[in-house]
C-alpha cells in the first residue's frame, strides 16, 4: 500500500519522532486555559502561551498547536503545524522540567518561513515566557 493512508503503519523511525501523545493538548478546555489563564509572547511567525500547571494534573511539558484558515488550504496548514510540533520536540532548552502547557498560534508567513529564521523566533518567544515563569 502505497501513502500515509489510515492503513498505512509509520515505519519505526518516523514513530521515534513524533510527539507522543502524553506531550500533546487535545481537548478545546486545554487550549482556553493555556489562552486565559496563560502568559503569551508574540514574534514575527507565531504567538506562543503558556500555562504553568503548578498545581497538579499532568507531568511535564505538553503542546497544543493552531492554524487558521487564514495561513492557507488544509496542506499548507498541516504542513505549519508539523514544523510547529518539530520546533517544540526538539528544543531542548525551552520549558524543561515544568510542568506547562503550551499553545503555539501559526502567523501568517509561517509556512513559507526558513527554518532558521522559524527556529530564531520560536526561541525568542520561549526564552520570553521561560524569564517570566521564572519570576512569577
């Protein structure tokens, strides 16, 4: 069978790289909390919250991410989003031993961006939010 189709099983290494399930937000209740209660940092290709879960609930740090229909058509978005899930899982800095949820927000031009300059502003936001969890 050829394609990633739902019959289709990802090969050993593609499973390695994704983002486990444990490290992601699903639930819309998720994501409000991250977006109300949260802290946010904005840059050129991306808003990022985050939400310091102090008070229990789950361990470690867990991503939710959006694109709206405003970056494109359902590829170009999908497409943001897996650079966005990158981005978080292979950071090895940013949000480490916290228990935080974090909402990243696709801008437009996002999808076209560089990979370096995508990697640059992610960071800038993180270290942001990082500096302002530390002092609160």
């Amino acid at each position: 069978m050829l394609g990633g189709g739902k019959g289709a099983s990802a090969s050993p290494c593609e499973r390695r790289l994704r983002l486990p399930r444990s490290e992601r937000l699903g639930r819309r209740i998720e994501f409000q909390r991250a977006y109300e209660h949260g802290i946010r940092a904005s840059g050129r290709y991306m808003v990022v919250f985050a939400w310091s879960r102090a008070g229990g609930g789950p361990v470690g740090r867990r991503l939710g991410v959006t694109a709206s229909r405003r970056i494109g058509n359902a590829v170009v978005r999908a497409r943001t989003k897996r650079r966005l899930r990158e981005l978080f899982r292979t950071d090895e800095r940013g949000f480490v031993g916290r228990d935080v949820d974090v909402v990243i927000n696709a801008r437009r031009g996002c999808a076209d961006a560089p990979w370096d300059e995508l990697q640059r502003d992610y960071r800038r936001c993180v270290e942001r939010l990082t500096e302002r969890l530390a002092g609160a």
